[in-house]
C-alpha cells in the first residue's frame, strides 16, 4: 500500500507502507502494556495515519500514562496534526532535512505538498510536543546549532527563529527522562560555545562539554 496519494515526480511510484495500523498496534502493544514508550519511523502522509492510528486504538483500550513518540513526521495534514496533538505524543522531526535534502524534496515531491514538508512552524503552532533530532549518522551536519537554522528554511512560508529551535533540542522528557532546572551548587550538563550563538550562530563552536559538572570534552 503506498503512503504517497500522488506519485513522485519524474520518477514515479509512490513509496512503501511497511507496516499497517493493525500489525503496528500488535507489535506496540506488548511494550505499552509493560509502561514503555514506542518509538515508530513514519514519513509520508499515510504511513502517519497509520501509527496515529494504532496509538489511538493503544490508549483507548490500554489506557497508560505514556507519551509515544513519531520520529520524522515529515508529511502530516491538517488531521494528523490535530490528532498527534490530542494524543499529546511526541513528535520528532529532524530540521537539517530542509537543508542536506531540500534539493530532492522540491524535486520530487509533488508540488501539493511542499508546504506541509517538515513544516514546524506548523507543527508549532498546531500544538504539538515537539522535539528535534539529528538522524546521524544518516544526514553529515549533526551539530544542532546548524539543525536550528535549517529550521528557518522551510520549503514554502515562514521558519522558526533559532532560540524556539535549540529549545526543541533540549527536551529530555521526549526520552522519558526527568527535566531539570538549574540550581546553585548542583551538578548540571551544559554546552560551551566559541561565540553567543544566537547573535553568531555560523561562527559558534562548541568548546567544552560537561556532564553532571564534569568536563568529558575541551576543544
């Protein structure tokens, strides 16, 4: 079954559905019923559908307090948004997608769908609990510096301004970890750049990182 209505252009075809909503919920269950969230790989507008669909049926008859996540998201619609927000999961885009693959999206993807493509202002504004990633070691640029300002080039309308986009790069609660906030005197994990990212953030380099207060990197 393809996840893609229109086909392709120029080379045609229409993808692949790997999993339906049936086998995707039999596969999930197991895991949800034990408390642990499900990660699943969903790009086009039907594969999405799909895995909204079998976490819904997942929390309608099993109920838990858990936050699935969908990583990609990369071509939802109007109904997945508003779904993906009622269910309150996570959604996990990679920004850098809009600048390592921009060149195949406007290519290939029908033109109809070139404002939904990783649109998170989108997502943003529609509500969603977003959090960002890098897909490494499938993309080359996996500083998230450089994902945030791929985030303010989207293939049609307005981006996101680089501080709500390293924000999204800073949520440890999308991997089912506690958010901290910084207190005086406790240990803390925090980044150093070269230079004030957001005023340089092309120049900005990361020149030490600590873990629970200590240095595990200086360069």
């Amino acid at each position: 079954m393809p996840f893609w209505k229109p086909p392709y252009r120029e080379v045609g075809g229409q993808g692949v559905l790997r999993l339906k909503a049936e086998e995707i919920l039999e596969l999930a269950l197991p895991a949800h019923r034990k408390g642990f969230f499900v990660a699943t790989h969903a790009i086009g507008d039907v594969a999405i559908r799909e895995v909204l669909a079998a976490y819904a049926r997942l929390y309608r008859e099993e109920p838990r307090p858990l936050r699935h996540r969908i990583e990609h998201f990369g071509l939802p619609g109007p109904k997945e948004l508003a779904l993906a927000r009622s269910l309150g999961i996570w959604v996990v885009p990679q920004p850098i997608f809009l600048k390592e693959l921009r060149e195949n999206f406007v290519r290939y993807l029908p033109e109809a769908f070139l404002p939904w493509c990783y649109n998170l202002r989108r997502m943003e504004e529609a509500g969603l609990s977003l959090v960002f990633s890098s897909d490494a070691p499938v993309v080359r640029e996996v500083s998230p510096v450089q994902g945030a300002l791929a985030a303010s080039l989207p293939l049609t309308g307005r981006g996101l301004p680089l501080m709500r986009s390293l924000f999204y790069y800073t949520r440890p609660e999308a991997s089912g970890l506690e958010a901290l906030r910084l207190w005086p005197g406790q240990p803390a994990d925090l980044v150093v750049f070269s230079e004030n990212p957001f005023t340089h953030p092309e120049e900005a380099r990361v020149v030490r990182v600590e873990v629970d207060g200590v240095a595990v990197f200086e360069g």
